[in-house]
C-alpha cells in the first residue's frame, strides 16, 4: 500500500513534470530511431513529416483507459512510447525473420509507428479517454500527409516524393492493424466516417481483406500483439535489473520515471542494433 503522502494531486503534479521534462528528450529520441529504421528515404521523411503533425499525447499517454489491458510500463505516463517502441522493434525483427526487401521494410516500419498515431485525441496523459476508432481515424491520418513535402533536418533541406500506392499500404496497415477486431470497429464507426468507404462495395471489400492481410499487414499485427501482452513486460534495451533501488512501496509512476531516464541515455543506434537482432 503507499504512502499517504502520494496522493492523486501530488502524483498530477509529478507526471506533469516528467511529460515537460521528457516530451522534447522522447521526441528527438524517437525520430533519430526512425531514422535509422527506415532505410527508404521518401518513406523516411514521409514518416517524420507525419510524426510532426501528431498530437503530443501520442508520446506521453498510457494505451489502457482501465489499465486492465497492456504491461505497467505501457500505462504509465509514456506508456504508449513504450508501447511503439516495443512495436516497431518486433515489426523490425519479424521483417528480418521474413526476409523481406529494403522497400517492404520500410512499409512496414512506417505502419508501425502510425498504428496508434491518433490514439489519444484527447491530450489526456492519464488515458482515461482513448479513441477506440484509432485505426480508423489513423488510416485518415495517414492520408492526409502530403505525397510530397519538404522536410527540414538540421538547416538542410530535404524533399521527399512518394507514390500514392505507398501511402495507400501505409494507411491500411494501420486500418487494420486491430486484425479481427477491426470488422467490429468498421461496423460501429462507419456512418461517422464516411470518407473512408466513399468507393461503392468499399465496406464490404474491405471487411473480405481483413480476412487475409498481406504479409506486411500481418507482421504488424503480430508485433501490435505481441507489445500488448500484458505478461510481457519489457522495455527495449532495459533490464528490469537495472532498477534494484526499487522500492517496494514506491509508486509505478516513480519507477516509469526512472526508465525513461534510463532509455534516454541509451544511444538510438544501439536500440536499433537491438530491434534488428
């Protein structure tokens, strides 16, 4: 049981100051982890250019409104970083396993870190209001980000260019990314989002593709799942030994603190070396 001096005012007070603190550390964090993840230079910048736009909840919420689903770490303030980093690491991984080309890669890796792009609408850190309809507001999403852009990169400029085909698997892997359960959310949310399914039959065409995803659809599904787990608890490059001066009182949020700060400190290149090995 905790100490009677956490209380829930106290504890607000200490999770907005890690999301002032850590927000800007997270951010350059994970870009210089795309970076290195995404060997196609369009998808690349196409992918950064897409993170720019998100709301900063994507970085500091939890994934669980409950808390009943997902591990500790992915609840906690910065819990769906957590959550994306474990995603993208195991996409990576299983693309690796598949042998799949640089192209199909970088597909997959630019899915995985739109999955739950638009998650949290909300700016909510406590996570107490997640939007269910994510892969379908994150499909949208994603398809609004221009074929073509600019992108700027330590005072240098850098187009990017790709073809609409892309954008499209990009935007479906997260479309459906749910597997099976993405018919129900279709189903529910479809009359409030109508620009989705503007084609004739869409509905119908793409509740029979949810059936047999591509390859690159699957992996991110599997790898979505396999971050979720809520027995497998794990933080990318961080051994839970690290953290012997755990107290057995403290709260989760003072223990998510101090792995943040650890992974803040391990280098990108490294994290990478871990994902594709």
């Amino acid at each position: 049981m905790l100490d009677n001096s956490y209380t829930e005012d106290y504890l607000k007070v200490i999770e907005e100051r890690a999301i002032k603190n850590f927000l800007p550390k997270v951010k350059k964090q994970f870009a210089e982890i795309i970076k290195l993840s995404i060997s196609d230079e369009d998808i690349r910048y196409f992918t950064l250019k897409g993170l720019n736009r998100a709301h900063d909840g994507f970085y500091y919420s939890g994934c669980s409104s409950s808390k009943k689903n997902h591990t500790i770490e992915n609840n906690e303030v910065f819990g769906l970083y957590m959550h994306n980093l474990k995603v993208l690491g195991t996409t990576m991984a299983f693309c690796r396993l598949e042998g799949l080309n640089n192209y199909e890669t970088s597909v997959a890796a630019s899915g995985a870190v739109f999955h739950d792009i638009t998650r949290n609408l909300y700016g909510n850190a406590w996570a107490n209001k997640l939007n269910l309809a994510h892969p379908l507001t994150g499909c949208e999403f994603v398809k609004k980000i221009p074929l073509r852009g600019v992108f700027y990169e330590n005072n240098k400029k850098i187009n990017y260019n790709i073809k609409s085909e892309t954008r499209k698997e990009i935007s479906e892997i997260v479309l459906v990314h749910f597997g099976r359960f993405t018919e129900g959310i279709i189903k529910h949310f479809k009359d409030e989002m109508p620009s989705l399914f503007e084609e004739p039959n869409s509905i119908q065409d793409l509740l029979e593709r949810i059936e047999n995803p591509s390859k690159i659809e699957r992996i991110v599904q599997y790898a979505d799942k396999v971050g979720s787990l809520k027995f497998a608890s794990y933080v990318p490059g961080i051994k839970e030994m690290h953290f012997t001066e755990f107290e057995q009182n403290e709260p989760e949020l003072f223990k998510q603190i101090k792995r943040l700060d650890y992974l803040l400190k391990i280098e990108p290149k490294e994290l990478v070396h871990k994902f594709k090995h």
